[in-house]
C-alpha cells in the first residue's frame, strides 16, 4: 500500500490525464459538499426550532372553549360558554394525572385603542391574568423583578409583571420599573418586574413581548370577569400521557357544563407532548432525505470513477500482462486499481468536507453577526448551521467504502487479464 514506485504511477498517471481526473473526482466531491451543507442546514432548522422550546414543559397540554355545535339536554347549538374556577378545583380532585394547573384569563381592551398608559407615554397591549405555575410551564427570564407569586393571587394585589417591549415603550432605557405605576384599562397597577420569553416559538394569541401579566384574581374581580377562566394549562405527571389527561378534562368539563360529548368543536385542545413528537418526526424525515440525496449523488460519483478506471485498466492492458508476465501476482494488480480508486475518492470527498464545512462556518458568521444586530434575534427559525464530528468521520468512512466499490470492478477485471494476450494488445 506504500510502495513508493507505485504511488508514483499514480500521480503521473493522474498529471497526464488532468481534465479527465478532475471531472471525475467531482462527482464525488459534489456529493460530500452537498451531503455536508445539506445536513448542516438541517441542523441549523433543527437548533432554531428546539431553541424556541428550550425549557417550556413538553408534558403539558392547553384546553379551551368555543361555541357548542350540537345541541343537547335542552340547550340550541352554538350556546358559548367559558371555564369557572370551580372547574379547576373538579380537575385537581377528579383527575390526579395532573401535576401542574395554570388557568388563564385573557383581559379585553376595555378602553378602546391605547390601553396602557404611563405619563405621556400609551400603548396598545395583551393583558393576561395569570397564575405563578404558568411560569414552571412556559419560564420567563426576568429582566427586573420577579413574577407573579401566589400571595398577589390570593390578595388580589393590583401588581403587573410587563413583557420587555412593553418596558422598551413606557420606560426610559436601563430605568429600573419596579414599584413604578402604570394604567391598565383606566387602573392603575404597580410593575413588580420585566419578563422576557425563553421560548419564543409558542405563544398563545399575541407577542409574549409584548404582553402584561396581571394576577388572575385581580382580574377577575377588578375587570368584572366573575369566576370566568378562559384557557386551562396543565401538565401530566411523570410517566402518564399527556392525550390521556386531554381527554379526562374534556369529559369532565363537557359533563359539567352540558356538554354533548360527541361535540368535537365545544372544546379545543392542544397536546404539546404530540406536537413536539411530530416536529421531531419531521426531523428525521428530513435527515434522512439529505442522506438519501447525499449518498445518491456520491453512488453517481462512484460509478463515473468507476467508469474510468475500466478506461484505466483498458489503456493499460499492455502494462499489467507485462507485470503478469515477470511474475506479479493478482492482489499487486488489484491492490494499484483500488489504490488510485481509493486516492481519488478520498482527495475529491476531503475537499468538498473542508469546502462544505468553511461554508456552514461562513454562514453561521454571517447569522450571528445578522442577529447580534437584530431585534428580532429571538425569534430566528435557523440557527448555528453545523456538522458534529461524527458525521465528519462517517463522511470520511463512506469516502473510502466508496472509493474501494468504485475500484473493485475494475480491478476484478484487471486481474482476469492474461498475460499473452495482454501483451498483444496494441
């Protein structure tokens, strides 16, 4: 395999046919370079996705309600209806799969447009009313502050924790807004503190940034909702499904409020346990068409090699019936052939790693760079496009697996010629 004679065959072999060595290696360095920014790409899909879910409770699961579509013990279709708070406390006796249950209260604009207002300075914000275990279930980093804790639910304190757009609007930058006062809806509530979402990949009806959180029981009574709760978050406990627990407070609350129990658009859902199998389905399904692509297009690269060796082995039929003849044996003819196979696979597929990769690391300069500048960082799909080094050996393995296949026709064909007859070949 180091025989210093023989690599020397091989560089000038390759010198004197250039054009043709060169056209030959491409096909595989197409399929290495398209293999590796193929999948790099894939993973910078796969790190803005996840980087969205990062920390949010993959076993929990939203319910809410909408308007009966059949009618049932007396009551018309479309009757609308809402949770009660009476129902959460049905839940946690009746369905003891749940760990964690955070109902949400979505506050209207009671005054028409600006709705926030500090000093001269209005906005036009979401109000939530909410609970402190929202924030195990979706986690925000707090900027200022702290967030809603259960001693604001039970007193009912006139307290609100602002998304940090809102804090970017009605505050000047690097004011801390603790313990200042801003109007909500004509009310004036106290800022305890400035979120700022970790998962930006769901939300529920608005921009989390720009949304403030006011403690549901304020809400309830100070905006006159009554005991009203219109979305219930949860979720499962260890090892129980979270489509189960859907479906146990689907039945319970249909059966609570009158609910048909075949009306599938009263009560609307949302399982995150499944959505977040679907997204990771779709990322297998997407890995395994670039490799499907990559390798398809490296088989073509190994086949044109292959091509040319037998043109190889056919200019030089003289050459091997001369070496057959002075006493080399079958694996020395077969071991050249796979050699300068193996060669040109390795330098064509090790240049379109090194060029694929400089192109990932480009592009994800450029991402940074793009995002570090932007506001709008946070919400980036794509991210980071990279390959780990295990796929970089796997490349460089499958380079010479494929070289070897590319060569080993050739060379069976190489050792089957006769030495008399290949010494009258002209």
């Amino acid at each position: 395999m180091f025989d210093r004679d023989r690599w020397q065959e091989i560089l000038i072999a390759i010198k004197q046919n250039k054009l043709r060595s060169v056209l030959t290696a491409f096909g595989v360095f197409w399929g290495i370079f398209m293999l590796v920014t193929m999948t790099g790409a894939g993973n910078g899909l796969i790190n803005g996705v996840t980087a969205g879910f990062r920390n949010f409770a993959t076993n929990s699961g939203f319910i809410w309600t909408q308007s009966t579509t059949e009618p049932y013990k007396g009551f018309k279709r479309g009757r609308y209806w809402n949770f009660r708070n009476s129902d959460l406390e049905a839940i946690r006796q009746n369905i003891p799969e749940v760990e964690l249950l955070a109902p949400k209260l979505q506050g209207w604009n009671i005054s028409g447009g600006e709705n926030v207002i500090r000093g001269l300075k209005t906005g036009s914000y979401t109000i939530y009313g909410e609970v402190p275990e929202y924030n195990i279930i979706d986690p925000n980093e707090m900027i200022y502050g702290r967030f809603i804790n259960q001693k604001d639910i039970d007193d009912r304190r006139k307290v609100c924790v602002i998304g940090e757009r809102v804090y970017e609007v009605m505050f000047e930058k690097d004011e801390n807004p603790v313990g200042q006062y801003i109007r909500l809806s004509g009310v004036w509530f106290q800022v305890i503190g400035v979120a700022k979402p970790i998962n930006t990949n769901i939300s529920y009806g608005s921009d989390k940034r720009e949304t403030i959180y006011i403690p549901l029981t304020t809400m309830q009574q100070t905006f006159n909702h009554g005991d009203v709760v219109h979305l219930i978050c949860f979720t499962a406990k260890k090892g129980e499904s979270v489509s189960k627990v859907v479906d146990k407070i689907e039945a319970l609350v249909k059966e609570r409020h009158s609910i048909s129990p075949t009306d599938k658009e009263a009560v609307m859902k949302i399982n995150i346990e499944e959505q977040i199998k679907q997204i990771s389905y779709l990322f297998i399904g997407i890995g395994a068409l670039i490799w499907i692509v990559g390798i398809g297009t490296l088989i073509a690269g190994a086949v044109g090699i292959s091509n040319i060796m037998l043109v190889v082995v056919k200019e030089r039929t003289k050459e091997i019936g001369v070496q057959r003849a002075i006493g080399a044996r079958p694996w020395t003819i077969v071991s050249q052939i796979l050699t300068e196979s193996v060669f040109l696979t390795t330098i064509a597929g090790f240049i379109g790693l090194a060029l694929g990769t400089l192109v990932l690391h480009l592009a994800d300069l450029a991402l940074t760079v793009s995002q570090a500048s932007s506001t709008e960082e946070q919400g980036a799909f794509f991210r980071h496009p990279e390959i780990g080094l295990g796929l970089a050996l796997s490349a460089l393995a499958v380079l010479v697996v494929t070289g070897f296949l590319a060569g080993l026709i050739p060379a069976q064909k190489a050792v089957r010629i006769k030495p008399i007859e290949a010494l009258r070949h002209e």
